[in-house]
C-alpha cells in the first residue's frame, strides 16, 4: 500500500483542540474547540466565536433539512440544539438529548443524519472511560419523532466518528480503541446488526469517518503527537476504505492528532482539522477515473 503525501492548503489556524468541520446551509465552516467550548465559523480567512457551549464541545453538525444546529458536548454530557436564527438573532442552545431510560449519557462524541432525519451519535465520554477493558460506550438513534433507541448498547471501546452511507442502509462507527471501522445495518426494521467492517493496524485509532458520493469512506487515524528527530510534528493519516471494505488508499497530512473530516457541500474538497497545531486545512479530493 503505498502512502501519498496530501498537497494540503491551510484554510485557518486557531482556538484550542479544534474539531468537528462542519458546514451550514450557507455553506460557511464551523469548528468546535474542546479546550474553550467555542464554536468558531469560518469568515474572511479567520475564525471567529459564535458562541461558546460552556462545556467540552466535540462536534458541531448542522440538520440538512432545517438548518438547525446541533452540539455534542462531552462536558454536558448531552446533545444541544440550536434553531437557525430567524428575525433579530437570538440563537439559544437548548438541550436536545441528554438520557436514555433515565441514565445520563456519558458524553456524546459524534452525530450524524441518514437520508430520512433520523440521528445517530456515539456516547464515548472523554478519552480513557470506555476502555478495551471496559467497553461500555454506546450508539444511540434519535428518530425522527425524538424517540431515543439504542443500536449498539454499552458494548464499544470508545465510539468516536459516525456517518451514514448515501443510500441509507448503513451506518459506519469508528471503534477508536479498537481500531476499527464497525457497520451497522438493520434487518428487519429495529433489528440491528453490527459487524466489523475494517480492521486498521498502527497509529491509536480511528477518530472521524465521511462517506462521499460512492460510498467510499475516509478515515481519519488519530495518534497522539510525537515529533521526528528534527522536531517536527508527526504525520497523521488518512485512509480511504471501498464499499466493501476493501482500503484503497492512504494518504499523510500534516500532525497526527486528526480530530475531524468533512467534505464541502460540492464534495471537491475534504476539510481536515487536526488539534497539536489547532490547524484546519482542506485536500482536493482526486477526480474518480472514469471506469
């Protein structure tokens, strides 16, 4: 397998532990900082606050029916909503999801939508409560009618990224401590399935994962920063896994604490934010050969 270089384009630096890219439906940028609680948008080349969760945001994601924003906060230990402002602003972040059966989530990590609105997210907690020794993070679905069900329950070493496949039959979750790639798939309707999907060898594991238009899905592989005899930062990777499981590609980028992926709204450009140098770049994904 050989390894490329990305030929990366910074977009903007800044802020603490950036993560989670996300794009509105205006197409502006928006990354969380853990560290501060800020979620920052993209404007005139800086990022600016938009507001502040006063917890430990992990992911932004904004609805792509509504507009509407959400948050998964580890610190809250909840998911927050926030409307798109209408007339006169006044946004205010509200609690969406915070329990399922009466216990309080561990802290939500990642959320996604499928083709029809429904919501999945993973409940990790921070880093080190759901252990290979004690695997006790979740997947949770939020239906479209609000109704929270579990999909995998209290059985994962830190669930980190999550994304649908584009046909809605699949939701692909990044086992971090596990270092894989895991598919759940439901046969009949509520009954679900969950297999592995892809194995990765090397770095700590898995933290964010997109699925373009095909199905391909991009991984993000996290390893916590080390630095080269010359003092630089270590590469990080990105992997490139078929729809059937199948890795097709590897590419290096810049620092390897790589937090979070997503792609611009025409899907020419995969944005990239990586957290030892607060540092959000962007890769022109490669044109698919005509077959």
């Amino acid at each position: 397998e050989n390894t490329e270089k990305m030929s990366l384009e910074k977009v903007v630096d800044g802020g603490g532990e950036l993560t989670s890219p996300a794009f509105d439906s205006s197409g502006v940028l928006h990354v969380c900082a853990t560290s501060s609680g800020d979620v920052f948008r993209l404007e005139n080349g800086a990022l600016v606050r938009t507001f502040n969760s006063n917890g430990q945001p992990s992911c932004v994601t904004y609805d792509p029916v509504t507009g509407a924003l959400f948050v998964c906060d580890l610190l809250h230990q909840m998911i927050l909503r926030m409307e798109e402002s209408g007339e006169g602003g006044g946004n205010r972040l509200t609690e969406f999801v915070k329990e399922y059966e009466g216990k309080t989530f561990k802290g939500p990590n990642s959320l996604c939508f499928d083709k029809t609105g429904n919501i999945f997210f993973t409940d990790s907690g921070p880093l080190g409560e759901t252990t290979i020794s004690d695997p006790t993070g979740s997947v949770f679905m939020v239906t479209t009618e609000g109704q929270v069900l579990p999909v995998v329950f209290e059985g994962l070493a830190h669930p980190a990224g999550i994304c649908a496949s584009p046909d809605g039959k699949y939701v692909y979750v990044c086992e971090l401590l596990k270092n894989r790639i895991l598919r759940l798939t439901q046969r009949p309707v509520g009954v679900w399935h969950c297999s592995v999907f892809h194995m990765f060898d090397g770095y700590l594991g898995p933290t964010a994962i997109v699925c373009d238009d095909s199905g391909n899905l991009y991984v993000a592989r996290y390893d916590f920063r080390s630095e080269t005899a010359q003092g630089e930062p270590t590469n990080g990777l990105i992997s490139v896994v078929s729809p059937n499981g199948r890795e097709t590609g590897e590419f290096e980028t810049v620092g390897s604490e790589i937090t979070g992926l997503a792609f611009d709204r025409e899907g020419k450009y995969l944005y990239i934010t990586e957290a030892s140098t607060n540092t959000v770049h962007r890769w022109q994904v490669p044109s698919e050969p005509e077959e």
